[in-house]
C-alpha cells in the first residue's frame, strides 16, 4: 500500500487499522477465487472497496443498531465493524458460501458481529431484525425495490444507507413515488470521505415515515377483526 493511502486507512480506522489490513489481506487472498471479488478489484481494495465502505461510519449514530443487507464479501459491513465497534451489527446474506465467508471473517478478526443467512423480504427475517437503527445496503438492487426489502426492517424514524454510484440522484427522482409508498421520506443524496478519498462514497438516505407504521399497524387490526 502506498504511503498516502496507508496515512488515509489510519486515519479512518485509527487504532483498529491492524483489523483493516487483516481483512484487506484475507480478500486479497481468498477473494477472487471464492467468488467475492473481480480479479480487477484486488489492485483497488483499499480505495474503492475498503475505505469506501469505512467512511460511511460517519453517518451512523452511537452505539446503533445496524442490519447490512446483502452482506457479500462483507462490504460495507465488515469495515463498519472495524472502524465502528460500538455498533451492534448484523450482516445478513443470502448465499451459503457468502455466509460461510463472513462467519469466517467475523471469527479471524474477532469481530462482535452476528451473520445471519436469509433476505431482507422474509417474514422471518423481519420479525428477528425488524426495528433496527440503520440498514446499510451496497449495489443490492435499485432504490425501488431496496426500499420495499429494507425499509421494514427500520424502526420508524430510522433511515436507510444505499451506497450508489454517480445515478445516484437520477434513483432518487426516479423511484420517489415508490420510496414513499414503501414509507420511505426524504431522500436525498450526500458523500462521505471527501477528505480521504480521491472520490467521495455516494450515498442515499431515506428516512422511515414514523406515521408509515402506525398506518401499517391500523390496516392490521382492521384485517384482524
């Protein structure tokens, strides 16, 4: 790693940028022939993929409670856990052999981080994980549809991070309609890491409608009676 780029990495992970290097090199590694990564990506794991994911730390409360649909090669779970060990952190992942990566990540780095195997859109999945502060979310799906798995899965009041590329703000426009009727409010576009990234993280936020539940829990009853 180049020295700049090491300086960058320390300042984003501080004292737990020895777990970086440790994840950065099981991906070198493992990655390509697991399945996890592009031979492309390998020279650009750092940049692109590890600090990319790390600097979204930024926009997550203390101590919250977060759910990484559709986890992968751990991206951006694993370096959120690193970088932000006060989250309590759920990687969710539908792959076996995804998963099966992931546990063996979480064990080498020691990371107090629960892997669980299923999609956002299961009933079981909601009910285990329904109510969290955060769901992040990275090249999962368009916001149409990642609002309709994911925003069920935050308590009211919450909000959804989709790391996206640079059609960010074209989604957004896009898929207003069907954020809202998903309960989604206020989506909008911001960056992260402008100061050590030669390209910043494009990120869109959506809020959970805190009247979007008492809607949902009032259509309930009415199907009870």
């Amino acid at each position: 790693m180049a020295v700049a780029l090491e300086d960058r990495a320390k300042r984003v992970f501080g004292d737990h940028y020895p777990k970086a290097v440790a994840f950065w090199n099981l991906l070198v590694e493992h990655g390509v022939e697991r399945g996890l990564i592009g031979p492309r990506e390998v020279d650009r794991l750092w940049e692109r993929h590890i600090l990319n994911s790390a600097v979204v730390a930024e926009l997550l409360p203390p101590g919250c409670r977060v759910v990484d649909v559709g986890s992968g090669a751990g991206l951006p779970g694993i370096p959120l856990a690193i970088a932000r060990p006060d989250l309590t952190l759920t990687l969710l992942e539908p792959m076996a052999r995804r998963v099966a990566w992931l546990t063996e990540v979480v064990d080498a780095l020691e990371l107090k981080t629960e892997v669980v195997r299923g999609r956002a859109e299961e009933a079981a999945v909601r009910e285990r994980l329904g109510g969290s502060d955060v769901v992040t979310a990275r090249a999962v799906a368009p916001l149409e549809r990642l609002t309709q798995w994911c925003l069920p899965l935050v308590r009211p009041g919450g909000r959804l991070v989709a790391l996206k590329g640079e059609s960010a703000a074209e989604e957004v426009d896009r898929d207003a309609e069907a954020v809202r009727r998903a309960g989604g409010i206020r989506p909008r576009v911001v960056t992260c890491g402008s100061d050590v990234l030669e390209l910043p993280t494009t990120v869109v936020l959506v809020e959970r409608d805190e009247q979007a539940s008492r809607r949902d829990g009032a259509r309930r009853k009415r199907k009870d009676r």
